[in-house]
C-alpha cells in the first residue's frame, strides 16, 4: 500500500465536513468525503504534529446515506463537500454537529441548552439556490472554481447550486467573443441574479482599470445575451463602474426581493453587496428572527453588522425603533434608500465598526431592549463585554460557524445571557455550512 494510504474507519462527521477518525498509532485524521462508520482507504495530503488531512479513496463499508455525486466537477471543485450524502442524511448530520459542539463546551448553561435546540430547518431547494455565484479565472482564461486549498481553476459549464438564470446566461457568455475579451483580463467574474425579475447581472473584477474598448464590450453582451441586464467593472485600482447597457430601463446597480408580509416590503441592494444567495432560507430566517424577538411599538432594536436592513426593516414594521450599524458604506445606502422607498421612518442607520460603536454606546449607557447580531464567520468574542452592558432584554444571535457559536455562547452565559431556544436551518445544502440563531434573554 502507499505509505500515504491509511485505512480507517470514521468516527463521525464534525464541523468542517471532514470524517474524523484514528489511525493505528493513534493520530487524528480528517478525511473529506469520508462518513461516519465508514470503512474507507484515505490518501493523505497534509501532516501536522498530531494530525493528518486527506481524502477518501476507496470505500469499503458505506454509510447507508452515501449516494453518488451528481455534479460532474464534484471532488476536484472546492465549493461542495456533501454531494456524497443523501440530503435527508445532510440534515441529521449537522444537528449532530451543532448539538455535539455544544454538548463539549465546558458551560454548564450550554449543557442545559441541549434540550432547547430545534430541528434543523431543510432548504426548500437541496439544488439551484444561490442567487449569487463567484468564479475565479486563471492565466489561461479558464473560468470556474478553484480546487480545495488551492491557486488552480475546474473550468465549469455551469453550477448546480446556481439559480437557472444564472447558468443558462454563463453558458450564453461563454460563446460570446466580447465575454472572451473581458475574461482576458479579468481575475473574477460574479453572477447575481435579482429574484424581482430574474434578469442577470454580471461584474467582472479586473486586473487593471477598464478601458473604452472594455466598455463597449460589456454594453454589447448585454445586447448579445438574452437575460442578461446589466455589467459592472470592479477592481483594486479603481471605484465600481457601471451599470453599462444596451437596455435603457438598467440604468441602476440595485437588485432585491419583496416579502409577502401584512404589509409588503420589498429589500434591496447594490450588486456586488452583501446578501444572503438562498432567497427561500432568508425569508424563512427574517420571519424566524422576527418571530423570537416580538417587537412591540415602545421597543429600541440594535441591529448589528445589519447590512442592507436584511433584519432591521422586517422589525420596524412593528413600530418599533431599529438602529442599525454597519462597516460598508454600500449596504448602509441601501438600507437607508430601502427605509425611503418603502415609507418606513423608524429605521436608522450608522456606518461604523461594530466593535468601535458597542464602545461608545456602552460609554454612553445606551441600552436597548432588543439586540440582533448577525456577524460574519470570526463571532461576537470582542463585543460580549459590551452586549453585557447595552442589551436589556432579548439578544438574537445569528451564526454561520457553529465552532464561534460554541465559544461565543459560552461567555454570553457567563455574561448574563440565558439561552432560551436554538435553532439550526440549512442555508447552504451540498455543503459543511450551518447557520444557526439562537435566542437568548438578559437575566433579571
């Protein structure tokens, strides 16, 4: 056997996707692709002092969850990492996950938790839900996504995840010659569709500063290619240009939806902002954060890393005053222009850092009886001592990391935060990623 094959048998899935097992000398290995009670050879790629990473090779004895992949660039494209496991399997094994990372924290409260956590709610859509794809191109003009942990590029056609619009426009610009010239001197390619119409819009991240000839090929796709409404340059030299057009009714950068609420709302946002890609799972996640908060008209509501409003219009619905912070400037535009165009004027917005906020907030003895906090991958480890001071009543965490999740809720208990419920959902199908919103109460 290669001495860079081992055989093992998986213990379990953890965060991450990988399969954890132990090999005869005892090391931890974390195998992708790997399931648990798994018989399986693992080619290993990566050794560490005490641990070793690689792949699954050859399985012996399957998990009764294993089906085969149906992306064809499935192992060699870094994005999925579960296509090898039955979606209904998915589910049960990131409950797993976020249940067992919680049950190894050392917080006694967390412990307690493990009882309040709810079933994970399944993606409506296991396939062709992300609004928003971002690919990468290499020096030989290949347009796709990079392999796991590394610079190389797996030339796609399309994109199972991707919405339908999104992949019958790539594959039109592929046989485009003015796409070829703008892929020619590109390092990224960004795909969003804009649910409102389910048009397309394309921004190419150059590598240099675009020019008059550039600009008369982004304006002649969009003429070329049915559905596709609008291109954007973006880049590291040089502010965000477009929209270019051949249509005279894209003359924005704006892409949204609308919620079917008491009273519509319709959210949106500039292309090359943030917004969640699973439409369905966000608008399940808005009412789910709506629902354990229960604004009333007399309520403050902080909203943190709030974006373009995502939460904090949904909120001021209910009367109540939302004061959102966020760091980039975009997603405070939208969000002040989404107030305007849907009449709503108890909704604020402040461009800041978090962090540098919650201090000043905290300095000024501001207190608030809702807090929501969505923030990215890294948590809340820098803001607890703060929360402990602003947030009255109720604080709705929203994770995407269970890892952060774990510790950050460990020091929110030993802060004066009790868990009240936890619930998991699936935004991202086919792959590790779970979010999570847990929502707790000040004590006293």
């Amino acid at each position: 056997m290669n001495c860079n094959n081992q055989v093992v048998t998986i213990r379990k899935l953890v965060n991450g996707g990988y399969g954890l097992a132990h090999t005869n000398d005892g090391t931890t290995l974390f195998a992708r692709f790997g399931l648990p009670g798994e018989r399986v050879s693992v080619h290993t790629t990566e050794h560490r002092k005490k641990t070793v990473f690689g792949h699954v090779i050859e399985v012996y004895e399957s998990h009764p969850g294993r089906i085969s992949p149906p992306c064809p660039y499935y192992g060699r494209c870094g994005g999925c990492n579960l296509q090898h496991l039955s979606y209904e399997y998915q589910g049960t094994l990131k409950q797993q996950i976020v249940t067992e990372l919680l049950a190894a924290s050392d917080g006694e409260d967390l412990r307690r938790a493990l009882s309040r956590i709810e079933p994970i709610r399944a993606s409506p859509m296991e396939m062709n839900y992300r609004q928003r794809i971002r690919l990468a191109v290499d020096s030989h003009c290949s347009v796709g996504f990079r392999n796991f942990r590394s610079r190389d590029v797996v030339a796609i056609e399309s994109c199972l995840l991707a919405v339908e619009p999104i992949n019958s426009c790539f594959k039109k610009l592929a046989r485009r010659r003015s796409f070829q010239d703008l892929v020619r001197i590109s390092e990224q390619l960004e795909l969003c569709c804009n649910p409102l119409d389910e048009t397309v819009s394309a921004l190419f991240y150059l590598i240099r500063s675009p020019r008059p000839a550039d600009r008369r090929n982004a304006r002649a796709l969009t003429g070329e290619v049915e559905n596709l409404d609008r291109v954007f340059f973006g880049g590291s030299r040089f502010a965000m240009e477009g929209p270019y057009t051949s249509r005279d009714s894209a003359s924005h950068r704006l892409i949204g939806f609308s919620l079917d609420k008491d009273r519509p709302l319709t959210l949106r946002w500039e292309v090359g902002g943030f917004s969640q890609v699973n439409l369905q799972q966000n608008r399940y996640l808005i009412d789910l954060v709506t629902r354990l908060a229960t604004p009333d008209p007399q309520d403050l509501i902080l909203d943190l890393y709030c974006g373009m409003g995502n939460f904090s219009l949904p909120l001021a619905l209910h009367g109540a005053e939302v004061h959102g912070i966020e760091s980039q400037g975009s997603a405070v535009r939208s969000g002040r222009r989404n107030c305007m165009e849907n009449n709503i004027t108890t909704c604020h917005f402040e461009q800041s850092d978090v962090e540098s906020a919650c201090r000043r907030l905290a300095a000024e003895g501001r207190r608030f009886d809702i807090v929501v906090c969505d923030p990215p991958r890294r948590g809340l480890a820098e803001l607890i001592p703060y929360l402990a001071r602003i947030a009255a009543g109720k604080l709705i965490y929203i994770s995407c990391d269970p890892a952060t999740l774990s510790r950050d809720l460990s020091a929110l208990t030993s802060s004066g935060f009790e868990i009240r419920s936890i619930h998991p959902l699936d935004m991202f199908p086919q792959t590790h990623h779970i979010e999570t919103v847990v929502a707790m109460n000040k004590r006293g």
